[in-house]
C-alpha cells in the first residue's frame, strides 16, 4: 500500500511517498521564501516523477490539518482533499504537532513540540515515552506565550522539537539553562514521511467532515469581535 503524505502547515512544506512494506519512496522538503500554494502540486509532481510511481499507485493520503499558517493549512488539506476525492482513497488528518513530537529520540525526558506563532506566542504540546505504549501526548493541543509557558516547567529537562525550538533557542535557553535540549534543526522541522509512515496506526477520516485545526483564532476573526465590542 502506497501513501502520500502532504504537510504545508509551517513555512517548511513538505511532501512524500511511503510504501507500507517497503518504507519510504521518496521525500521532498522545501523551507524557501514561496507560497505553499505554489510549491505543493509541482512537488508531488517531482516526487512521481523521480520514484517512477503514478498518482494512480497511491491508496492513502495523509494531510496535516494544523496548527499553524492558517493559509497553509487551507492548501494543504484542500490539496489532500482534492486528490482524495479524485482518487476515491482513504483521507487521514494528523495534528501538526504530533507529527513534529514523532521525530524526537526515544528518552526519558519530557518533548514539547513547539510551532511558531510569532511574537514569542506558540503552539505547543507536551508528550512523553511510556515504556508499554511508546510515545504519548501529555497534555491538550494549546497556545500560549512561550515565556509563561517555560516558566512552568523551570527546574525540568525537556526536549525541544518544532520550528518554535528553533526561532527561539536563546529565549529557551536563558530560562531552561541546563534542562533544555534539542536536536538538529534539520530534524525540528516536519517530515512528511513520518506523517505517511504513521497514517497506516490512523483511522481514515470522513472527506467531507474533515477540517482544519487552528487552535486561535484568525485575524479577521479577531477584528469582528472587537467590532461587536465597539458596538455594545
């Protein structure tokens, strides 16, 4: 069975083919300054093109449904629904820091996959690894600022994962010291063949139900409540 897995949730779009009994097929990654609605559709072209495989091989798609850029994930799982739909496959929808929290080494120190979202504000999620069951998300999918939320696992060590980990090491590290660590920022980024390996764990999801995962609010609809406000 052959996956595709499509993930534009971050700046870092990312794409790939994953073979359940052969592995990974192909992979690409772009983190460049280019909308992903311009990138998405020539990568998965490239990736059939140099693996050999067609569009038609594909039994499953994977799509990450956010948190992150909110024009992001609208062409990512408008793209995974689109070829879905077409292609008459199962469609799974995974939680963008989950996938991020799936690149860590196994350990015993707490992971908190962290997704930029500007001005020291992050989505973020706390996981951990369980002896019997692997690894496990610990806490609910939240936002915040990261300086409160560091503050509330001072004196811890954890390990930093995610583009988050990356835009603000010096800020983790003047807080955390000593109990922060973190991988290479090549693996702090989404990888789509992770997100294709684990979709086969996965429930399909229904097509036409299947929505985005913002977790705040965006910006006009923050400016509608603040227009009702002036109202009242």
């Amino acid at each position: 069975m052959l996956a595709l897995a499509i993930d534009t949730s971050t700046k870092s779009g990312t794409v790939a083919l994953y073979h359940i009994e052969k592995g990974l097929v192909a992979e690409l990654n772009l983190n460049v300054n280019l909308n992903h609605s311009d990138t998405v559709m020539s990568a998965i072209d490239v990736l059939f093109d140099l693996s050999g495989n067609s569009i038609k091989d594909v039994e499953r798609i994977a799509v990450s449904i956010g948190p992150g850029s909110f024009t992001g994930i609208r062409v990512g799982v408008g793209t995974a629904k689109g070829l879905a739909y077409s292609l008459g496959v199962p469609l799974v929808g995974l939680n963008e820091l989950d996938v991020i929290a799936n690149l860590a080494p196994h350990t015993d120190k707490k992971i908190l996959s962290l997704i930029d979202a500007r001005k020291e504000r992050v989505y973020y999620a706390e996981y951990g690894y369980d002896v019997k069951n692997g690894l496990e998300r610990k806490s609910e999918y939240m936002d915040g600022e990261l300086r409160e939320i560091l503050e509330g696992y001072r004196g811890e060590e954890l390990l930093f994962l995610g583009d988050g980990s990356i835009h603000y090491r010096d800020l983790i590290e003047n807080i955390m010291g000593d109990k922060g660590f973190f991988t290479s920022k090549s693996m702090s980024l989404p990888r789509a063949s992770v997100m294709a390996e684990i979709c086969f764990d996965i429930p399909e999801d229904n097509l036409f139900q299947l929505e985005p995962f913002y977790l705040s609010k965006t910006q006009a609809e923050r400016n509608r409540e603040k227009n009702k406000q002036g109202v009242s």
